[in-house]
C-alpha cells in the first residue's frame, strides 16, 4: 500500500520540519515543503499529493489563501490551512475556497492528526475529474491514521456481521462499520452487488461460471436476486 502524501506549505523552516517529523511519525509521507504559493502551485502539480497542509501567511506574492483558489480550481486535494491569524476578514476569505480544516497555531501533534483525520473523513465530497476510480481511497486501520488504497487494488467487501472486511490482492482490512456503509461511500459503478454479503469489483472479475464469479484464485457465489445487476454491467460477446 502507498503512503499517505503530504505536500507542507510553510516559510518558517523550523516549523516546516518539526511538522514533517510529526505526519512521518503516523507513516505520512512528505512528499516536500516549500515557502511561497507560487511554489506550492507548482509543487501540487508536480507531486500530486494527497493533502496539502498550507500556511496563510507566506512569502511571494501570493498567500496561501490565494494559492489554494488556483490549486482547487485545477485539482481536487484536500487542504488544510495553518495560520497565527484568526481575524473574521481572514476566516472569512479562507471558507470561500472550502478548506478541509483550518487550524491556529500554534498546535499540538494531537490537534494536527485529528485535522488530517477530519479532511479525509470529508475527502469523498471533494468533486474530482476525470475517472474517479484513480482517485485513492484512505482506510483507516490500528497502526496509522489511514491507509491510501487504490480503489483499483479492491477485489470485493464481505460483509461479517456488524464489520466489513475489504479484501485486496495483498490485504484484508477489517472495518467496524456495515458493508452497505463503505459501498454508499465508494459510490462508483464498477462495484456492484452480487450477494447480500459480498460486493464486487466489476474490474476485478476474471471471469464467470453459472453463478460464480472468479477472480483470478478467488471465487464467489453470486445470488440469483443479484445476477441481472452485474450482467447488466458487463459486455457480453458471444
């Protein structure tokens, strides 16, 4: 699985570091940091991150509040403002680009994990371009606070009692929440319904024997309830 990748827009280099210290402490990767919007526009571009924690006030021309109005306009990452100010005028100006957060410093490491916690609970009402299927999906296990996942790398869900387990080509993630809850919030069409417990991945299936699916070494049985929704999704040459 990839890391999480933040991309740190801060102009005091000491606050920068001891932030990037922080996030690689819960296994985020600092993909880099830099000190003026102009270069975090084009840090954003280059490095494709999956979160950008910004700096209001910082070098240039541009403050972080104006470099997020172009970033957003182009690309579709969470960010979360840092900023010493809390003044109605600059509060005001930040929710005009929808922040995932806003957090004032100074802050402790605590209050920075639940800000990156909130923005990627939030990140599925972020509207995204093109195919939203290479758009990752973050997981939340015991060891960090989430896990980046291709949704590509998703096989199927089975359902198991009040939990949900999601199972790729190399791990199963168990989840304390339904398995209708995780499909509402994948909210894509290659994955449908096949059985009251099971959800797969359309792309996934290798392919098809009455009523079980297979997928590579792994096979499922399909109900008949369900059949007519996944054959409805598959082209069919005969």
């Amino acid at each position: 699985m990839e890391k999480i990748k933040v991309l740190i827009v801060e102009d005091k280099l000491l606050i920068a570091e001891d932030i990037a210290q922080r996030l690689e402490k819960h296994s985020l990767e600092v993909v880099a940091t830099c000190s003026s919007g102009e270069e975090a526009i084009e840090k954003a571009k280059s490095k494709n991150p999956d979160l950008i924690l910004m700096d209001i006030e910082l070098a240039g021309a541009l403050d972080g509040i104006s470099a997020a109005q172009i970033i957003s306009k182009q690309l579709a990452i969470p960010i979360i403002y840092l900023s010493d100010y809390t003044d109605n005028k600059t509060l005001d100006r930040a929710k005009k680009t929808q922040p995932a957060n806003y957090l004032t410093k100074p802050f402790n490491e605590a209050d920075l994990i639940r800000a990156i916690d909130l923005a990627f609970s939030n990140a599925k009402h972020i509207p995204a371009a093109g195919n939203r299927l290479a758009r990752p999906a973050f997981v939340r296990t015991e060891s960090q606070v989430y896990t980046k996942l291709n949704l590509e790398e998703i096989l199927y869900l089975e359902a198991d009692r009040s939990y949900c387990k999601v199972i790729t080509d190399t791990r199963t993630f168990t989840l304390s929440t339904s398995m209708n809850n995780v499909y509402e919030q994948l909210n894509h069409e290659d994955f449908v319904k096949v059985h009251r417990s099971y959800i797969v991945n359309v792309s996934r299936i290798t392919s098809l024997d009455g009523n079980s699916i297979k997928m590579g070494e792994i096979e499922i049985q399909m109900s008949k309830e369900y059949r007519d929704d996944l054959m409805g999704l598959l082209k069919i040459i005969r």
